[in-house]
C-alpha cells in the first residue's frame, strides 16, 4: 500500500479497470494523488473495491508513459519527438493522401473501451464524418459482440437486463463463463452475500472456479462442459424445461413470440441430456437437476461472461440464455434476467457509442434511412448507409492491400488479438498506423505516428458499467501531455477538412443526448445531481432505468430464436490433442499494460499454464516446469502449474503478459454472426521445454 500522506483536497471519479464501474474518491495531497478510496455512494460498489482499483494507479505516473507525440518514416527508424501541430498535420495529411491513391474506404479506425463515451465518440463521428466511411470497430469486437448481437435479437436491446443491486433478490444464481471472484471483485462480493443468505447457485464452466467451493458457498451443481459446448448445454436445458412441464406459460403467452417453434426444437430427441452428455461431458441427470432448479426458483438469474462470448457460437449461446430466461418467466424484474458480466470498464459505452462498423449510438443500423439523417443534418455531411470494416476485415483487408491506414485508439492489438502473426502481418503491410496510447505498447512496433494518451485520471467524461450505469470520470489532474483526448481526435478530422470542435466533454454528452433516444435525458448536470444513472434515461424514464423489460420487451414482444447446436471447426488431433482456454486473474488487467507497471505484479509475475496431473504426467511435466505451449498456428514457452481445477485434456492460462504472448497460438476461429475470436477453444499440445 503506496500512502504518501495527509490529503489535502479530494476528487471523485470512476475506477478505470473492470466493468463494474466502481466509484472512488481520489485523495491528494497538492497535485500528488496520495490514495483511492472506495466512494460509499458509488452506485456500483456502495464503498467496496478490489486491489486494482484500489491500489494499481501507479502505472498512471510511471516513467514509462510517453508524453510528446514521435513521428518516424518507417517502423524501423527511431521515433522523432514533434510538437502536437506537427504530429497531427502529419497524420491528416498521410491519411488523405493513402485516401487519393486507395480510395476512401482504405482507411480506419479502432475505438477503446478503456476511454471515456466523449472520446468514443468523437473517434466513430471523425471515421464518418470526416474519413468519410464506417471503418470503425471497437475492441468490443474481441469479447462482447456476441452479447450485442444475441439479446438484440432477442429481447431488443444490446445490454444486460438488470442492476447490480437486483441480486440480493434472486433465489437462485446461474454463473456461466464467467469467474467473478477474479474478473469482478466487487460485484463477486454481492453475489456471494446472497450466496451465504442461501440462494442456490449453478455454475457452468470448463474450470472449477472459487465460486464453486468457497467458505461457506457451495455450488449445487457445477456442470463441468467440454470447452465449446455451451449451446448443447442451454438446449439440454432448455429441453427439460420444456418436456417436463417447467415452462411460465402466462408469461411466455403474453410477453413472447415464436415459442412454439422452439419448443419443438429443443424437444427434440437429440437436445435431451442424455443425447447430449457424450458432447458436453456433463452427466444428464446433474444436467437435468441443475434445470429443474433454475425453472422452479421464484426468481432466477443469469451472470455470464467470456466463457460465452468468445466462441465460435457465441452469438447463439446469448440467445440460448435469453430463451431459457423467457421460458421461465425470469425477466422484467428485480432478481432475474441475463446479465454480461462486461470486461472493460467501459465496454458497454464503447458499443453504445455508436462504435461498430454498422451502427450509430443506441445500436441504430447505418441503412435506416431516418436515422442517417439524424446524424446528417446535425454533421452536415452525407453518411454512407453500408457497414464498414470489422477488425478482422481490416486485417485481412491490409493483407490484400486495399486496407493501408489504421487509428488505434488505447488498444494493443499486436498482443490482445487473436492469432498474432496474422495481427502483425497486418500492421506490418500497413502505410500508416497511428497509435494513441500511455505506453510504446506492442502495437506502436508497428507504429509510423505515437500520441500520447491521458489516464484516467488526467480525464473528464463518463464510463458505462456492465449494468448500464453512467458514471462521471473527473480530472484528478491536467493532461500530462497537454493535450485531451478528444481534442486530439478533433484536431485530425479538422485537419482533414471536416471541423470538429468542443469546449468541454459536457458539449459532446449533450451531442449524444441530442441523437441517441436512449441517452436523450442525460447530462453532466444530471450526473452530477443524482450520482450516476443508467440508460434507458429519457422523458419516459427520467431517473433512469435499473431494470429493463419490466411490462414490454424493448422490441415489443420477447423473441425466442431456434439455437441449433454446431460444433467449432477447431479440432483436437493426435498432434494437438488438448484444448486451451484462457482467462485473467484477480490482480492483473487484460494484456497487463497498466497493472504490470503496479505493485500488484508481484502477485502474478508471469502467465502459468494449469494443466491435470494426468496429462503433467503423461509428459513428464512437475510442477514448476518450463513448457512449451503450441497449436497449428505458433508456439510459446511458459510454466507449468499442475492442478486439478481443469479436467484432463483441458489446459488454461492467462494472457498478462506480453513475453508469453498466450495469443500467439489463439486462432482465427470467430463467431459466425459477429467474429469475436474463439479465443476460448484451441486445439493445443503441451511439451517440457528442453533448454537449447
Ligand atoms: Fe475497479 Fe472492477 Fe475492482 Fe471495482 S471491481 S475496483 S471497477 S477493477
């Protein structure tokens, strides 16, 4: 614990780590931040944290940071410091200028969900309005598009159901792909509150997560799938519910549409759990114990996480839930309902932002004709109604050639994304990569101009946490840079002929009110005045909405979609005959950028690789041994930790660090209706590694 003194002064702002959003009051001491306390009003947390947020904001002032913008011709030449007038004529005018010789649609942008929505914002309106194309994707992309596009079809609305605060209703908890104990401290500590006051809980996962046994929590049935089966695993469920007689029919007759057809579906012979057990691994009759639970609970709710998102079903899998969730009647109220457990601390904002290729703020599609004009007339520029590029697309569009200049904003795609020889090919073949960041990250090797970011503390706008909420991020200090954000991105698209131009991130909230239905009654003032609050906030809902879908779904009735089990293309062989799934741990954050620049790194100084005693022993691997990690698309070393929380065949590591690089051997399987990554499904072998 780093306390440098008596605070003099104090500030309150959001955490800037995970999606729980939680609210802290930064104490300083002149202009040195002396602590972060956990705020006891923060709508998200009621004066709770974790250690990252608590104690890893020391990356903030790290000597690392990068505080003039650089300039070089080629990757290979050493960067140049530049003025910020120079950096940013450089970036308009290699932009037009790839523009003039490719064509308008050779030129892109990535958004973060680490920023603040002002300065999402600002990133989508520069790529439409002044690129003049929708090659825009947010890192959302990578792990929770599939939640985007499944509760969309399904209940009309891309966004968790329900607050944080509703758990302490719910009389049984379903977690699924997610482990809250690691990934979402705080809320972890409500759940498991409710836990120890007796709700049941089911946990499905590939791995035995604390939440399965922990004091005085134990999981009634942990269904223990083979990694890729989700979907069979929801159908089986769902096939009890409907054989057995489980399903709410009053509330599927008034609320819901297209049942009929599912219910024939998931009746089917082959979606029985004992059809399914040879596939999912999970024995029927826990299978059909754990269902029975779920539907006869009074109020019973769905937290799930990446374990869902990121596979090649993904999409499926949240409308597999949602249909679960509909047939028994568990949405609309406090308790219930299918909630993502968001990542970042500001996933959900970067989606409503209007931050993908297809959409405007609020998940309005580009071709509606009355929305585009929306945008038209306020920007003054015609907006092209075809979706752009998705990551992916960009990548492989770089290879091709026709893809040739790339803005990222506060992301490492060089080490989060899958399948990284392809991601660095990519960047590589690239004439033009920008990159905005704290750090010369693993991206910026690729880079030809660097622009120094702001950290949260040197911020002002707002994050949006997995619930929903809008929380109001406040400056601790001025930008050490000397530059906003936002200003930066508006001095591009100035400099490329469009002006854009804000005296204060309050002006491009009240822009986003003024477009967005959903965000129609929000302003720095309301935040101010009530804390926080969460969307849908407009004349219908004034002080917000915690619970969505209370007397009508959002798309009027609720949608059950036919779910049909497909397996993953990715198979293990004989040469790769295990399979690698991936997660984080509690005190470090996604590719470790900021909290490997904390103390919290000597709690997890590297990447382990978990593996059964069994396979350990069938390759002579103790633990503590260095090991070879490799698939059918690239190879990495790092340390064995033996341990019986995977079954046999199924091994697991986190990706915090960039030396073992764990996507080096992720492929490029993807969703099929969104192209998150399969990052949860590799076809592996594991091998001691022999010293040279
Ligand atoms: Fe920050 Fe998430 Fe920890 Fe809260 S739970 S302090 S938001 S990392």
């Amino acid at each position: 614990v780093v306390e440098l003194g008596m605070p003099s002064r104090s500030v309150v702002t959001t955490c800037a780590y995970c999606g729980v959003g939680c609210s802290f009051k930064a104490e300083l001491r002149g202009d040195e931040l002396v602590r972060m306390v956990p705020y006891k009003d923060g709508g998200a947390n009621e004066g709770h944290s974790c250690v990252k947020g608590r104690f890893a904001f020391g990356y903030a002032t790290h000597p690392d940071r990068v505080l003039k913008p650089m300039v070089r011709e080629k990757i290979t030449d050493p960067w140049r410091e530049v003025e910020w007038e120079e950096a940013i004529q450089t970036v308009a005018a290699k932009m037009r200028a790839i523009q003039d010789a490719y064509g308008p649609s050779s030129i892109g942008a990535i958004s973060s969900s680490r920023c603040t929505n002002e300065e999402v914002y600002v990133v989508q309106k520069m790529v439409r309005a002044a690129f003049g194309n929708n090659n825009v994707d947010t890192c959302a992309r990578v792990c929770h598009s599939p939640t985007g596009y499944g509760l969309k079809q399904t209940f009309g609305e891309s966004a968790g159901t329900q607050d944080f605060r509703s758990v302490a209703e719910a009389d049984l908890i379903m977690v699924i792909g997610a482990n809250p104990t690691d990934g979402h401290p705080v809320f972890a500590s409500r759940m498991k509150r409710r836990l120890r006051e007796g709700a049941g809980l089911v946990v499905v996962d590939p791995r035995r997560i604390d939440l399965v046994r922990s004091p005085h929590i134990e999981a009634a049935h942990h269904l223990q799938l083979k990694p890729s089966t989700n979907v069979a695993v929801i159908n089986a469920m769902a096939h009890v519910v409907v054989t057995e007689g489980l399903v709410d029919r009053s509330f599927v007759e008034a609320r819901c549409e297209g049942f009929d057809e599912w219910a024939q579906f998931v009746a089917l012979p082959e979606n029985s759990p004992e059809a399914t057990e040879p596939i999912t691994g999970v024995p029927a009759d826990q299978l059909r114990a754990a269902a029975r639970l779920y539907a006869q609970a009074p109020n019973a709710a769905i937290y799930y996480g990446l374990g869902v998102t990121e596979h090649s079903q993904g999409s499926t899998m949240v409308m597999g839930m949602a249909n679960l969730a509909m047939a028994c009647g568990n949405i609309g109220r406090e308790g219930v309902g299918v909630n993502p457990l968001r990542g970042q601390n500001n996933v959900q904002g970067s989606c409503d932002m209007g931050s993908f290729p297809h959409e405007f703020t609020g998940y309005r599609h580009v071709s509606d004709d009355a929305v585009r004009t929306v945008f038209e007339e306020l920007w003054g520029r015609s907006l092209l109604p075809e979706p752009g590029l998705r990551i992916p697309n960009m990548f492989d569009a770089a290879i091709d050639g026709s893809f040739r200049g790339l803005f990222v904003h506060g992301e490492d795609i060089a080490q989060s994304d899958p399948n990284l020889q392809h991601v660095s090919a990519a960047l590589a073949a690239m004439d033009l990569v920008v990159v905005q960041d704290l750090f010369l990250n693993e991206t910026a090797k690729f880079a030809h101009v660097f622009l120094p970011g702001a950290s949260f503390l040197e911020k002002d706008g707002t994050f949006t946490n997995a619930e929903r909420r809008i929380n109001r991020v406040r400056a601790v200090m001025k930008p050490k840079t000397g530059k906003h954000e936002w200003q930066i991105v508006c001095e591009i698209a100035t400099a490329m002929g469009y002006p854009m131009a804000y005296d204060h991130p309050s002006q491009i909230m009240d822009e986003i009110a003024q477009v967005t239905p959903t965000f129609k009654g929000v302003s720095f003032e309301l935040l101010d005045k009530l804390g926080s609050v969460q969307w849908p906030c407009n004349d219908e809902a004034p002080q917000g909405t915690p619970t969505m879908h209370v007397d009508a779904f959002v798309r009027g009735k609720g949608k059950f979609a036919v779910t049909a089990y497909v397996p993953t293309d990715e198979r293990t062989t004989s040469r790769f005959p295990l399979v690698l799934t991936t997660g984080r741990i509690l005190s470090q954050y996604n590719v470790g950028a900021q909290t490997r620049r904390t103390g919290n790194v000597a709690w997890h100084p590297e990447d382990l690789l978990e593996l059964h005693p069994l396979d350990a022993e069938n390759r002579g691997i103790t633990d503590g041994d260095m090991v070879t990690l490799t698939s059918r698309v690239g190879s990495t070393t790092l340390r064995a930790r033996v341990s019986d929380r995977m079954p046999p065949g199924v091994v697991y590591t986190t990706f915090h660090h960039p030396v073992t690089g764990a996507n080096v051997v992720t492929t490029e399987n993807s969703d099929w209706a969104t192209n998150c990554p399969e990052y949860k499904v590799t076809a592996v072998q594991v091998g001691l590694a022999h010293p040279l």
